[in-house]
C-alpha cells in the first residue's frame, strides 16, 4: 500500500470511528433528553391531575356551600309562610269560637264545663269564673248548676275557670288556654314528610 492510500485509510477509517463516535454522542445525548422529556411530561400530567383533583374538591365544596345556603333560605322562607298560614288559621278559629259563644251550644258547654268542676271538687270549696263577656248568662247558668260563679276580672275569651285553694288546683276549660295550647303545638305536615 502506498502512502498515500495509507493515509486516505486512515483518514477514511478515522472518520469512520469519528462518525460513529459522534453518533454515539448524539445517541446518548437524545436518549437523555428524551428522558427529560418524559420525566418532564410525567410530571406535568401528575401535576394537571392534582390540580384537576384539587379544583373539583373546590367546586364541589363551593355547589354544597350553595346548596346549604340555598336550603336554609327556603326553610327560612318556608317557616315565615307557615307562621303567617298558622296566624291566619288562628284568626279564623278565634272567629269560629266568637261565632259559637254566641249560640245556646255554648251555654250547654259552660254549663256541662261547671258541673264537671264540681264533680271533680267532691265537695271542696271551690271558686267558679266565667268570662266578663258571658256575664248576661250568669243567672241561667247558677240557676242550672245551683253553684254561684264569679265573673273573672281577666277576659279569657270563653269557658270557664275553677279554683280549689285547699288542693291548689286550678282548672282552666278557657277558650284562651285552649287556643295558646292548640296554637303552640301545632305543626304544619310538609310533603317532605316533616311535620
């Protein structure tokens, strides 16, 4: 081989080791990168998904925050609806007991109201009110019963009240009683099933 040729073997092989060298370089250097790549795409997606986590957490406590404020507006809203419903059926019931005070019924009540206060007396003394607007029918009531009554100085809107001091017993068939009682422990039944 002449020189020549020695040289352009050597200079062809150097190249040759030289390509191969540099590819070697490149090959390593791309597949490092590629691997940056990746580690970086992973954590970018392991990022993308705890935000989306942490986002969907936040709008869900945001529609129950909604919600609850929302619901407790309508029971708000519902309980004022039914106290003016409760007012109003009371209004009426109170114009219902003014109508009845006014019929011979009602005297058959306070007259069967006083005979049963004087059978649960048994013979104590025993002090029997009616209200100042019955006081027209007083006498037709004592006479009836055979027991005196006293008009009551409080206007209990109808009935009759009996004391018996020596028991301390105080019995309370007032129209006024009856209605506050009545008015207190009535509860509208929703169609929720809550009463």
């Amino acid at each position: 081989m002449t020189l020549e040729e020695k040289i352009a073997h050597l200079q062809a092989t150097s190249m040759e080791e030289a390509r191969a060298e540099g590819n070697a370089i490149i090959d390593s250097y791309r597949e490092a990168l590629q691997k940056v790549f990746d580690d970086h795409k992973e954590e970018a997606m392991l990022q993308s998904e705890t935000r989306i986590k942490a986002e969907t957490v936040n709008a869900r406590q945001q529609i129950n925050q909604a919600s609850a404020k929302a619901q407790l507006e309508l029971k708000r809203r519902q309980s004022k609806i039914q106290l003016e419903l409760k007012d109003k059926v009371f209004e009426e019931a109170c114009a219902l007991v003014q109508d009845y005070m006014k019929t011979d019924a009602y005297e058959d009540y306070l007259l069967k109201c006083i005979r049963k206060a004087v059978a649960f007396a048994d013979g104590d003394q025993m002090t029997i009110y009616i209200n100042p607007s019955d006081e027209n029918c007083r006498f037709s009531l004592e006479d009836a019963s055979g027991v005196q009554l006293t008009v009551s100085s409080e206007d209990f809107i109808g009935g009759i009240r009996a004391v018996i001091r020596e028991r301390n017993i105080l019995i309370d068939n007032s129209f006024k009683t009856q209605l506050r009682n009545e008015y207190d422990s009535f509860l509208f039944s929703g169609g929720d099933g809550i009463a």
